[in-house]
C-alpha cells in the first residue's frame, strides 16, 4: 500500500496523480489479438504478445497519465494454465511500478459472500500492493452490491449512466416517483459513498457516466456532488471534449476521462515504433481536455 506519506484514500491518490500530471485522463487497455502492431513479439503466443503489447503501452503513456484501466476480460480468456489472470496481474504490477493508479475494469456485480470473493480478486487479501486500486462494478443489484467492494484505501465506479446505446432501455426510463432509473442510482450511490470521504471532499465510490450524454451528466453531477466520474466513450465512441465538461466542477476535478482504442492502436500495424503513436494520441487527448476546461 501507500507508504506513510502518500494518502491512502483512493479518491485522494487518484487526485494527486491526476494533478501530478495535469492529465484528468485514463488510457484504457484493452488489447485485441488481431490489432496489435506486427513487430509486437510475433513467434509468441497470444497471452504473451498481449502481454508485451499492454507492457509496451504502459512505457509510452506514463509519463503523461496518471492512470490506467485494464479490462479484465481481454486477460481472463486466456485460461490456459491461468496464464491470462497472471498476465494481468503482471500488468497491474508494472502499471504501479510506473506511478499510475490502476482501474480494473471489470463491472464485478453479485451480493454476500459473491461480492466479497470478486473484491478479493480485485485487491487481495489485507494489505496487498500489487493488485488494483480501483474496480468498476455494477450498482444495479442495490447497496448489497455495492458495499462489499468499498475496501479500506480501495474504491469503486459503480455503473450509473453508461455510453452504450443500448443502455437507453433501462437507465432513461421515467420513474412514476420522478426522475429515471439513472437518477435513482445515481442518488443510491450518493448516500452510500457519503460514508467515505477523503480529505479532498470526494468519495471512494465513484461513478460511471458516459461521455456521450452530456445532458444526464449535468443533472448527475448535481445529485453526486462528492463522486468521481469515470467517463467513457470518449474517442472512439464518438464523446468530445465539450461533451465530458458536465462531468468536472467549476473548478476542474471531478472527472476522469476514460479512452481506450483511439489511444492504444494509433499506429499503423506495420510501424516499428508504434509506441510513438500511442505516446501522441495520449498526449493529444490531454491537450484537448486541457483545453475544453481552460487548463492548458
């Protein structure tokens, strides 16, 4: 864990980092077989080319981006010998070593003893410092799926307004007591993490709010006044600067802006030096948020 002069408070690290490097961003790692870069260790196999891939992605953004958000998924498939999970636990390791906070992405969502196995997963037993800082999950089983993974110095995003198209079905929903279904998570996550505040005035339970509905993100914000935004769907799904502004307070914090395949395959497959292109869309991506909140 953090040493003694380091906060230990999720929300407090996550923040210092982000101020650290005047980067409110995260590089999402999601790596795909068949789109990594042709001279990425091509005689290995599939986990070991990831693994090279996500450790090569690393190098190229740390400097610039306080932190990272594996998706576990693109690991756990690999189950040969567990080779995956041992991959991303390698990757979890590497990403801290280099300073960043890490963001497992994994949308864990069950109650009791279920829940408590997947937060195991996630941050280890006790005082454990190669595993994740962060995980996101899923709030739409209530507080019981909620609290188990609010660890001491670990925190969670729980799904609350996603970018995905097809979460319109469920989360606009108009409630008959008011307001959508989106807003009654909302205001469900807003009592729980009131329970754990950091010095900075934010919780250890944050919340995902996609960047492609920028006018939920304003309401939202009102009702999570102490949460931070995870934001996808910048990039690649079609979110801009202008459209994350609703996810940050007047004063710039609040939010970090998640993009994943707009930054770790800016290459051309064939380029040697494909760090290159990963290092320069992440520096890019900054600029532009940078630029949208008045920071550059």
């Amino acid at each position: 864990m953090p040493s003694a002069a380091e906060p230990t408070h999720p929300a407090d690290r996550l923040l210092n980092a982000i101020d650290a490097r005047r980067a409110p961003i995260c590089v999402g790692l999601d790596p795909v077989l068949e789109r990594l870069p042709n001279a990425v260790a091509p005689d290995a196999e599939p986990i070991e080319r990831i693994r090279a891939f996500c450790l090569g992605v690393l190098r190229a953004v740390a400097e610039y981006v306080p932190c990272v958000k594996p998706q576990s998924a693109c690991f756990e498939r690999y189950r040969d010998g567990g080779r995956g999970v041992t991959v991303l636990n390698e990757v979890i390791v590497e990403a801290k070593r280099l300073g960043m906070e890490v963001i497992l992405d994994a949308k864990r969502g069950d109650i009791g003893v279920t829940a408590e196995h997947y937060a195991a997963m996630a941050f280890g037993e006790g005082d454990d410092a190669d595993t994740a800082d962060w995980i996101t999950i899923n709030s739409y089983l209530g507080a019981d799926g909620i609290t188990p993974f609010l660890k001491p110095g670990r925190g969670a995003f729980a799904l609350v307004r996603t970018s995905n198209p097809g979460g319109d079905l469920l989360q606009s929903q108009a409630l008959a007591s008011g307001g959508t279904v989106a807003d009654a998570v909302a205001a469900l996550v807003h009592e729980i993490g009131a329970g754990s505040i950091g010095e900075r005035g934010y919780s250890a339970l944050g919340a995902v709010v996609g960047a492609t509905r920028p006018e939920d993100a304003t309401r939202l914000r009102r009702t999570m006044p102490r949460q931070l935004f995870l934001v996808p769907g910048y990039g690649a799904q079609g979110g801009g600067a202008k459209d994350v502004l609703p996810c940050f307070h007047e004063d710039g914090t609040g939010a970090v802006i998640t993009a994943s395949r707009s930054v770790i395959y800016a290459f051309d497959p064939k380029d040697q030096d494909w760090m290159k292109g990963v290092a320069g869309a992440a520096r890019s991506m900054i600029d532009e948020i940078r630029a949208a909140l008045n920071t550059g």
